[in-house]
C-alpha cells in the first residue's frame, strides 16, 4: 500500500500496539502467579492480542481514512489539517490508554476485562468509564502520560511524503476497507483458543475488539435481520 497512507497511520498503530504490549507486561508483572508465562502459551496470548488489536485498529481507524481520502493535496499539512490530525491522534491516544488502564484495574481487581452488559452496551461503557472517574489518581496518570505522548508522537502524525492524487487515494482506501471487511468476515475471537490458564484467555482478548464486537453482535446484526430476515434464516 502506498506509503502516504501507511505513514499516516503508522503513529496510530505505534500506539495501540505500545499500549497493548504496555498492559501485558503491567499484568504479567502484578498476576504473574496467575498467568501461564511459559513460552507457548505466552507466544500464543502475544500472537492473538496483536491480531485482534490489529482487527480493531483497522476498525477504528477507518473514518480517519476517510477523511485522508477526502482530504485535497493541496491542503496536506495545512491549518485545517494540522487541527483535525491532531484532534484525532489525541482523542486515539487518550482513548488507547484509558482503556488499558481500565482493562488493568478490572484484572487486577477482578479478574476480568471490560464488563459489557448485553441489555446495555452504551450504560455499560458509561459505567466502565465512571470506574476511572472515580479513582481519580489514576484519571489524573492517565491524563499526563496522554499529553507526555502526544508530544512526542504529534510531529510523526504529519509526514513530509506528498499525498498522491484523488484516484490513487481511492484505491488504497478501497484495499483499506477490502480488508477490514475480510477481518470482519473471517476473525472470530470464540475461534481464537490458547489452550492456557483463564486469565490468559482475558489478557489476550484486546479490549477494543471485544466492544466493537459485542456492538455487531447486540446492535448491527439484529439491524441486518431485520432487513432481511430471509436470507439471513436462509444462511442460519
């Protein structure tokens, strides 16, 4: 793929995957007695956190392809996009380590990652998010180490390489959603078994994936089968 769109994004992936190898070692370290730390089944919860942080990073990722799309050559490293760039990196790296620390705090505490309640996806976010709120030692870390971040990852988000034209950008950002409909189509975490202790089965289960996939199971499917429910019995 074109390495504008690549270098774009790359400060991004920089990110959630420093995040997630962040909290392995946080968890590895605090549930150590817990956790099967010999080298398979590490190699396997490793293995399957990359994959599905990979699988939600390309999710997540996909309105700010669309923006760079959309986005004419001539305004590259503008006002205009040095703002919207840096809104966006900031509001990912924020939400990257809030929802580490959430995911560490709820392992640490209870043995378990984010807790979604199937009747309530959104109150159930709320609420998680309110678990930070309170302990607010932590809110406060996590918002020092998002500024100490964000310092130091802005320049990046703003390469140098010149966007290529309209019609190249359409096929890169078309490659872009080809892939994430594939991941979409064959990823299943339920499939995504590492034979280890129950915690490593949390632990490698990225927290990002299990939301946006418990919002399709609870929200988009029932929405597909009610517009078409026939080809969708037919499929069952």
């Amino acid at each position: 793929m074109y390495s504008y769109l690549v270098r774009r994004l790359l400060p991004f992936f920089v990110v959630a995957v420093s995040a997630e190898l962040l909290e392995l070692i946080i968890v590895s370290i605090l549930k150590y007695t817990e956790l099967d730390l010999t080298f398979l089944p590490l190699i396997k919860t490793s293995g399957v956190l990359f994959l599905t942080t990979m699988v939600s990073f390309l999710y997540i990722m996909l309105p700010y392809v669309f923006y760079l799309l959309l986005l004419p050559c001539s305004m590259q490293n503008s006002k205009l996009d040095y703002i919207v760039g840096g809104i966006v990196f900031s509001l990912f790296v924020f939400f990257c380590l809030t929802e580490e620390s959430l995911s560490v705090w709820l392992i640490y505490t209870q043995n378990t990652k984010i807790i979604l309640d199937t009747n309530g996806i959104w109150s159930s976010l709320l609420n998680n998010w309110l678990i930070l709120c309170n302990n607010w030692h932590v809110f406060t870390a996590i918002i020092c180490v998002s500024l100490a971040v964000i310092l130091v990852g802005i320049p990046y988000v703003f390469p140098k390489v010149p966007a290529p034209k309209f019609g190249k950008r359409l096929y890169h950002s078309a490659i872009y959603v080809l892939i994430c409909t594939f991941t979409y189509i064959n990823i299943d975490i339920k499939q995504l078994k590492i034979d280890a202790k129950q915690l490593n089965e949390v632990v490698s289960e990225e927290g990002s994936y299990y939301i946006i996939k418990t919002i399709n199971e609870q929200e988009i499917v029932p929405v597909i089968k009610k517009i078409n429910p026939i080809k969708h019995n037919y499929h069952d």
